[in-house]
C-alpha cells in the first residue's frame, strides 16, 4: 500500500478547515457541496476517460498509465509530506486512495514531465503523485482535468539544489480538491505557474516550505471563476537562510463566478537575510460576481532582506468597456472580448513551454475561458 490510511471512524472525527489552516476564520470554499459528494455517498471506482493530450503519467478514473522519459524512475509510495489526518479532504483523499506513486527525476530532462489527473465519472476518486528532485534541472506540466463528480489530486516534491518548474493547468465542471506542497532543501529552486479555472467549487491549495539556505521560489497563479466557484490558497513558509519567495496573483470572476485568494507568507527566525513578498488582486469583471483578496505576511526575523505585501480588489475598467462599446460591441461581447484576451496574453507568457508540452496549451487556455 505505502501510504498512510485512516479509519471510517477516524475519518468522521475531522473537520474540514480549522481555523489556523487560513488567514481568515471564514472559509470560501462550499465544504458542504464535498460532504454530499463524499466517498461515503459517490462510488469510489471509475472508468478511465479520454483525454486528447499526450503524457507520461496518465491517471484518469481509478486507472494508470505510463511513458516515462529517460532520467525518470517509478515506483509506489509517498513523500510523506502529508497526512489523512490534517483535514477531513485529506482523510476523503486517503480514505479512497487505491495506490500512490512515486516519481524519482535523476537526469536533467529536456522535455516537460507531463502528468494527467483526470475523472470523467461520477465518482469520488482520488490521485497521488511524489516527485523527487535532486542535482537536476527539470520541467514539470500538470494538467488537473474533472468533468464530473469529486476528485482529490495530491503532489508532493522535494527539491535539493535543483531547478524545477512547475506548470499547473487546471480545469474542471465539477468538484476538485488540489493539494500541491512541496519542500524546498538547499539551493533548490521552483518556479511555479498555475491557471486554474474553477467548477462547481474548486479547493486549489499551494504549500511551499523553503528549508534550505538560499533556496527559491517564485510563484504565479490565475485564479479563474467564469460562472463557477475557486478557493485559491498559496501558504510560503521561510525557514532557509537567505531565501527567497515572491508570490504574484491575480484572479477573474465573472458571470456571477466566485475568484478567491487567501495567500499567506511566514518568514522564520532561522530565515536570516531573506526576502518575501506577496501580492494579492482579483478584478471583477461584473455585476453578481464575487471576489476576495486576502494577503498576510508575518515575519519573525530582525535582520530581513525585504518583505512586502499588498491586496486588491477591482471592479472591471468601465473606461475600456466604453471604448469597446463605442465601437459597436455590445456589453456582453466587450466582456467576452476582453476575457479571452487573458488568454492571449498568457499564451504569450507561456511561449517557451508551449512546443514542449505535448499538447496545444494555447487551445487549452482558450478553452478554460
């Protein structure tokens, strides 16, 4: 098995949220909807469905496929950077947890790792992917994929003196509970780009932990609620000497879509001469729609480097709606036009990987809004 479980009577113990998990006591995400799509009530088995993109790890329904590259060995297990124990998702997530695998990257690797999570049932399924990193420089794509009913992807990485980058592209109609938490040994570095479009309600959860001295992280993440739900959480805890964290999002709601970011940064006594940074925005792009920024920063150490933050919440630029409108757009297709120039404009930013990811990320974005 190689991966912790919990009991059905352990498991009705735990709570969802505790009110140390957040920034504010308040949660976003609509648990209930979880609770009535739990494991105790969807079946836990399903079908592999199709997905028109090529990867290495493909797990879809309770099924599991791989084409590893050179310089990627598999086996079963996990990282144990987390616990069914922690929350009563996790305790869902390990509850029905078939197999976990693990990923071990002992070559630098040209090509994107691409991994697929995908469930095309309705179901309550879940996935678990370890990843270890050490002396190599490697990217990473993850497409987190739902259609119906719940599923539950975790990711564990630990990295030690290697350049990682981290692509997530996610999205999902349904419920999706996304668990990404990664520690970061000495040197190590990761950048991280997520965009994500939420379902009925998706729970997105980053956890970086940066250990070791001088270790890196730098984070981007696209929240996305287009008449659809995303409680997006990124948690930066500095410990490492001379580390370094700067996290940058901003997040859309639209047609009546709820955009969340609750971003949170820790910079340790042990963190000396270290720098942090978290920048929180969230533009509404309508009336009806709901959007929340809620940065926090706290730092324990005298002798810091640099630590920001700041939040913002923003209403769509009525100036450009006019523009638009002026020349024979009407409201709703000024928005619209507007909407997927974001996605334009992120398949520009992501150009480098685009060629390499085994699929058309362009027309992926494009599809997300």
């Amino acid at each position: 098995m190689h991966f912790p479980k919990i009991t059905l009577e352990k498991l009705k113990e735990l709570e969802y949220q505790k009110y140390g998990d957040s920034p504010t006591i308040k949660s976003y995400t609509k648990w209930k909807l979880f609770e009535e799509n739990s494991p105790l009530k969807l079946p836990t088995e399903a079908k592999a469905g199709e997905v028109k993109i090529k990867a290495h790890v493909f797990l879809s329904g309770s099924e599991a496929s791989f084409n590893l590259p050179a310089g990627v060995e598999l086996t079963e297990g996990t990282l144990g950077l987390s616990s069914p124990e922690e929350s009563r998702i996790l305790g869902f997530h390990f509850y029905t947890l078939k197999k976990a695998y693990k990923l071990k990257i002992v070559e630098d690797l040209k090509e994107p790792l691409v991994i697929i999570s995908h469930l095309s049932e309705k179901a309550f399924i879940s996935h678990h992917v370890s990843i270890e990193a050490e002396n190599v420089k490697a990217p990473i794509v993850i497409y987190d994929l739902s259609e119906k009913g719940t599923k539950s992807l975790v990711v564990e990485l630990k990295a030690r003196n290697a350049d990682i980058e981290i692509l997530t592209v996610g999205k999902h109609t349904s419920l999706s509970h996304y668990l990404l938490r990664a520690s970061l040994g000495e040197r190590a570095k990761v950048r991280a780009f997520t965009l994500i479009k939420g379902g009925v309600m998706s729970h997105h959860r980053e956890d970086y932990s940066l250990e070791g001295k001088e270790s890196q992280l730098i984070l981007r993440g696209i929240p996305i609620g287009v008449g659809s739900a995303i409680d997006y959480l990124t948690n930066v805890l500095q410990y490492g000497e001379k580390s370094k964290s700067e996290t940058k999002v901003h997040g859309f709601s639209y047609q009546n879509g709820w955009a969340v970011h609750r971003g949170v940064a820790k910079v340790f006594e042990s963190a000396k001469n270290s720098v942090s940074e978290v920048i929180s925005q969230i533009t509404i792009m309508d009336e009806g729609s709901l959007g929340v920024s809620v940065p926090m920063l706290e730092v324990d150490t005298g002798e810091i480097e640099a630590a920001a933050h700041s939040s913002a919440v923003r209403q769509f630029d009525e100036d450009a709606l006019f523009y638009l409108r002026s020349r024979g757009f009407g409201s709703e297709e000024a928005l619209n036009l507007f909407i997927h120039g974001i996605g334009e404009a992120l398949s520009d930013h992501l150009e480098r990987l685009r060629g390499k990811a085994r699929g058309n990320i362009a027309e992926l974005i494009e599809g997300l809004l």
